[in-house]
C-alpha cells in the first residue's frame, strides 16, 4: 500500500473541478498521480468513462502504465479506465476518428523529425539563394574582410535555425485556420522582416509535404485541434469519452497544448495539471513555462513540496539559490526566473526518507581553463567510479561539445561511460559493432577500413600491444593477412604479441572475417541479419541492428545509391538511425548504471537522478548573467540587435497578432533576458539531479585563453558552500 506524503495526501482527495499542482523536483508526482486515477477509477467513472492523462515522453507513458496496472491489481480492479498519451499520440488518436477532413489519409505518413528538417533546409537554401539582397545587409562585414564568408556561413546556419523554430512556434500557437490565415496576411503584405521570410518558406514547405502525402509532428497536435474545433460532433465524443483530463509536465505546455487539453475537459470541467516552473526548460522548443504560471494564479492550487530524493545540505542549497536568485541576481529582470517554492525534507516515519551522507555534501572547484575543467572532471569522476562502484554518477554539462571531450577523456582513462542521450553503451556498441563489419564488407580491400575493424574488435588489448598490432597491419594489405598464400612468417609477428597468446586472437578475427565475407553475395539486409545472428544480442539490439538493416534495404532500392559502400557514407543512414536510438531511449527510458558514467548535457539530464552528480562549466562563456556578454547562441557576424533572430521572429509573431509594434533593440534585450532566466532554471533543475554528493565548478578564461568577467552564479555558489561546509 502506498504511503502518501503531505500535499499528496491532498491532491489524492481530489474530486472534480480544475487543479494546480505544483511539485518540487523528486515530490513523486508521478506516483501520486496514479494513486489518484486508481482512487477515481475504484469510485466509478461512469459508463464508457475514462481518465486520460498526458505526458511528454514515451517513457513516462510507460511508466505511468505500469504503476496504474500494478495498483488497480493490488485492489483487485481490472487494469482499464485510463489512457495514457504523449501529445503526439492524442493528436493521432482524434485525427483517426475523421483523417478525411484534414485532408490526410489514415495510414498518416508521418516525417520524421529529421526529414522534416532536412526539407525546411533544403527549402531555405533555396530560398537564400533568390534572396540575397533581403539577408545580406544584416551582416557587419564587409565584403574583403578576411572572415566574411565564415560569416556569411554562420548567418545562414542562423537563418535556417530561425525558419526551423519558428515554423514550429507558428504552428504550436495554436491558432485557429482563420486566424492563422489573418496574421500570415498581414505579415506578408507588411514590411520585410524574419517572420515573413518564415512564413515565404513555410508555405512552400506546407505545400512540399502535403504533395508528398505526409504530416509532421507538429501538424498531428494543430489538425487534432482544428478538428476539434469545426467538428461538434467529434468534439462532444472526445469530450464524452473522457471524465478527468490529467496534463503531466505542465510547465512544458505550448499554447497550442493548453488549448487541447482545456477543450477536452471543458464538458466535465475536470481538469488537474501537474507541474515545477522552475524546470521550465524547453523554450527553445516553443513551450512557455509562463503559461503553467497563470494557470497556477488563476485555478485552485495544491502544492507537493516534500520530496526523498536529495540529501538535507542539496535541498538546503537548492532552495537558497531559489531565494538568491529572487532577491540577488544582479539582473533585476531575471529575479523571477525561478518561483519562489521550497523544498522541504520527509520526516516521521516515512518509509522513503532523504539519503544522508558524511560531511558536507557539496564541493567547488575553480580552474583556470575550460580544458583544464574537464581534464580534472574526467579524472575526479573516474577515481570516483572506481571507488564507489555502487553507486550512479553523473558530468552534466551545458552542451554537447564539453560532452564530446568529456568523452574522449573517459575512454582514455578506460572507464565505462554512457551518453544519455545515444541509450545505453551496450546497444550502442552492438549497432557499432555490425556497422564496422559492414563498413569493411563494402570495401574489404580498404586498409582503413581493416584496421579500424581490428582496432575495434582488439580493442581488449594492452595499450602497447595494441599499437604493436596497429603498426603490424599498416605494413599489410588485408588481402595478404586473410588469404596468406604460404601461411604467416613467424618471424615477423611482433614477438609481444606472440609470446602473451593475443596473436591467437587475432587469427581467430582474421578467421571470423573470411567467414563474414563468404556472405558478401546475400542482399544488404539478410548480410546484416546474419552477422547480427552470430551475435548474443538482447531485444533492443536486435531492434536497432534489425532497423539498420531496414534502413539499408531502403536506401538501396529506393534512394539514388547503388551499392552498399554509398549507403554505409549516407547521412541519410547517420540521420535515421541517430532517431531510431533516440526513439529506442525514449521508449524504454534511461536507468543509470552504478560504477558507469553517465554524460549528459543539463537540459537532457532533466527526469532524471544519481547519487553523486559533477556540474561543470558554472563560467560566463556557457551561462552569462549580464546583458553586455556574448550568449553561446549570439550569431557573431551580424549586427548587434539582429544576433538572437529565433527571438526576434517570436517577438514579430506575438506583435503580428496583437497588431502592435516593436523595437527590434528592445527586443534584443527581452531576448537575453529570457536567456538568462532559462539558464537559471537549467542550473536549478542540474542541482535537484543529485542525491548525495554535488561538486560544482568553473573556469577562469575561455577557449581563447581570455580571461574571463567573473561569474556573479558561480561566486555566490562558493560562497555558499565555504560558508556551510564549516
């Protein structure tokens, strides 16, 4: 039986109406929710009647499936009366009842979210190219300055990012199609700016892709709604159908999301959603944390502010930068980035009371450069794996270049490491392990191509052994080494490896090899099933090795390549397998291993939580905290006001449809301000991923060797911690 916690307690005895909860990072809003619904469910709904709870990722879905199945059966209830959807699964649902009237067939041919990118691209370049005089005067350099096509790149790189966001905040805006139809006139007949440009190549995409016969993911949510509102009858089932309408992770709600979900309990008038402003993170997604805020203000509230997860000295530290932030931060602007809200400790006897650990639990580290941060990082978090094998540890990071180094580092120091983002390292080396085989089956005469096998495949080697063998196959073609026509010189085996039995190894590698290219004559497809069967592979490798075969097999017979060398260098082929291991990972979700390195970047460590936990890069190169610093994002080849052109297009959209004006340099400075308060719910929601131990740092100069302004977070953080840690 579960043991519910005060403001748990409380959001169970919910009955009907609309509800605010607002929940502190670990309150176990996930498993309070379900204790609700069963509760519901066990009360009667009312024939046909259902709960239906949305959340983000497939892998809540699953989560939450699982709870409400094993607490209906605890209570002897037949595991039915709710659905469980992500937003995109809802917008299929409804779209299946009438997929003739938004002009789609019900197979729904769906783009994935790199297709969908690849075409807005491919539609900008054109664009770009017919429109030269429109983009060009935006640039700060001239014509023979040395750097001026660098420049001239990075711009175009900002303006297909720019298309890309704003095509998905028109469409997320959720406005109706008359409305939508209103501000596209207005946008287009009215003076140049990045919105209409959006809008131009928009159009052409629109039309690009419903001649295609496809959708996007986005246009599965905006037709969902657009159904619903010109269609009464389908409305009033939808509505029929569910009793109580359950918003997990409210705080990453679009307009178009809040929308949805308010018209589809506007009959019962049951509606509760659940959510932490504070870790209102996604904006660059075009959810707006502000809207879960109102709605907070505006409906009954019911907060959940004890939570398990942390140690006292985290929690403490946690809610002391929520009151610094709010009446600190040297940016007046940003003081309401974070809402004021405390966590608060279990007590009693609660079966699942906060971990406690000796001394204090937090440290800092000041270093002098970027790459002397991650250097000791990569160090300090591998003495740590080794001393603490049972426990989860995790280096975030606030992009994925740090990520990349920290990486590199790791596996020089030959300790285990995940990213969290690729799923986990075995099914990732298993997938690597088929494509290297392939890569060498496509060209087998390729020495490049062989020794990166063996490299691979030795890689359990001594160091030095290893590069003995690196140096022995660079003086070999492969042809000699797999078909010797008199059998190997002994003599010119590297007598290390001899003598400590790894040339057995690599005979029996060599042996394999022969066998792997008697199935060169198989179609691409079965050549990669049979490799694939020779291997002790789990359900999930086989999954991705199985849709690398598929991929392939496509790629063949239906793309402009002709053998199985092109397709192994398509970044077709890079692209779709990256979203079938991102699809993999959603849907089955991320556990961290003890004694194995989990990296991730902040906004992606964000659902999750380890026992010790590196935050690393605290410096003003990666989180400004004044409006007259460089933003990571800034596009440095053009002029000031028009650096931040994804924020600038937002702004001229809002303008557009409340038909007011603005100040492109007013608009700049709004831009960094929302900046900054992003990244300050970035850190918090870094802070509350640890248990136990938290060990923050920073650097001193950057990637330039300039030496840095000093960060106003950081040094608050350490004088933090020097205070307390006496």
């Amino acid at each position: 039986m579960i043991s519910l916690r005060p403001g748990q307690v409380e959001v169970s005895q919910y009955q009907s109406g609309v509800l605010a909860v607002p929940a502190v990072p670990g309150a176990g809003k996930t498993t309070c929710l379900c204790h609700l619904a069963c509760n519901l469910i066990a009360n009667d709904l009312g024939p046909g009647k259902k709960i239906l709870i949305v959340t983000v990722m497939n892998s809540a879905v699953s989560n939450f499936r699982h709870k409400m199945r094993n607490l209906l059966q605890e209570q002897g209830i037949q595991a039915k009366g709710y659905e469980v959807k992500t937003l995109h699964s809802l917008g299929l649902l409804i779209l299946k009842q009438k997929p003739e009237k938004v002009l789609v067939n019900s197979a729904f041919d769906i783009l994935t979210g790199d297709d969908r990118i690849g075409i807005i691209n491919g539609l900008t370049d054109r664009w770009i190219s017919s429109n030269r005089d429109r983009w060009q005067p935006y640039l700060k350099l001239s014509s023979d300055d040395r750097w001026y096509q660098r420049g001239v790149n990075s711009w175009i790189s900002g303006i297909k990012d720019m298309v890309n966001s704003t095509i998905t905040r028109i469409k997320l805006q959720g406005f109706s199609v008359q409305e939508q139809e209103g501000i596209q006139q207005r946008v287009l007949s009215g003076e140049d700016s990045f919105l209409k440009w959006a809008f131009e190549i928009m159009m052409e995409y629109d039309r690009y892709i419903r001649n295609m016969g496809r959708v996007d993911f986005d246009d599965l949510i905006v037709f969902a709604y657009r159904l619903l509102l010109d269609d009464m009858e389908l409305r009033q089932r939808m509505q029929e159908r569910w009793a109580y309408v359950f918003e997990d992770e409210a705080q990453d709600s679009t307009p178009l999301q809040e929308k949805l979900v308010r018209i589809l309990s506007e009959k019962s008038g049951n509606l509760l959603r659940v959510g932490d402003i504070n870790q209102g993170i996604m904006g660059f997604t075009g959810t707006d944390p502000s809207l879960f805020s109102r709605f907070c203000s505006e409906a009954a509230n019911q907060p959940i502010s004890v939570a398990s997860r942390s140690t006292q000295d985290i929690m403490d530290f946690a809610n002391h930068f929520v009151g610094w932030v709010r009446g600190s931060f040297p940016l007046e602007a940003c003081r309401n980035a974070l809402a004021d809200q405390q966590i608060r400790g279990t007590y009693g006897d609660d079966p699942f009371p906060n971990p406690v650990v000796d001394g204090f639990a937090l440290t800092v580290h000041d270093y002098e450069t970027g790459d002397e941060e991650l250097n000791a990082i990569a160090h300090k978090a591998a003495v740590a794996a080794k001393m603490f094998p049972h426990q989860t540890i995790a280096v975030l990071t606030r992009d994925n270049w740090s990520l990349n180094g920290l990486a590199k580092r790791l596996a020089e120091l030959k300790v285990p490491w995940e990213d969290v983002s690729r799923g986990t390292t075995a099914d990732q080396q298993s997938l690597e392990d088929v494509q290297t085989i392939v890569s060498f089956l496509a060209e087998p005469d390729n020495e490049v191509r062989f020794r990166e096998l063996a490299e691979r495949f030795m890689a359990g080697l001594d160091p030095d052994e290893l590069d003995l063998l690196n140096n022995y196959l660079k003086e070999r073609n492969p042809e000699d080494l797999l078909y010797p026509i008199d059998g190997f010189e002994i003599g010119s085996i590297p007598e290390e490896l001899w003598a400590s039995g790894s040339w057995n190894k690599v005979e029996e590698l060599l042996f394999d090899l022969r066998r792997w290219l008697e199935y060169s004559h198989l179609p691409a497809d079965d050549l990669i099933l049979q490799l694939a069967g020779e291997m002790a592979l789990d359900k999930e490798q086989r999954e991705l090795v199985n849709s690398y075969a598929g991929q392939i097999s496509r790629l063949l017979s239906d793309g402009p390549h002709h053998d199985l060398f092109s397709v192994t260098q398509a970044q077709e082929l890079d692209r779709n397998m990256k979203l079938v291991i991102r699809n993999l990972r959603d849907r089955k979700g991320y556990s961290p291993k003890p004694g194995t390195v989990s990296l991730s970047t902040m906004h992606r460590s964000k659902g999750l939580e380890w026992d010790i936990v590196y935050l690393t890069g605290l410096a003003v190169d990666h989180f400004p905290d004044s409006l007259n610093q460089r933003f990571p994002g800034d596009i440095w080849s053009v002029k000031e006001e028009f650096r931040n052109p994804s924020a600038l297009a937002l702004a001229q959209l809002n303008a557009a449809e409340a038909g007011t004006g603005l100040d492109p340099g007013e608009i700049a400075v709004e831009a960094k301000i929302q900046e900054i308060s992003e990244n300050l719910r970035v850190i918090y929601v870094a802070i509350t991923r640890a248990r136990e131990r938290l060990i923050i740092s920073s650097h001193k100069k950057n990637t330039y060797n300039k030496v840095l302004e000093s960060s106003s977070i950081f040094t608050e953080i350490a004088a933090y911690v020097k205070q307390n840690s006496k």
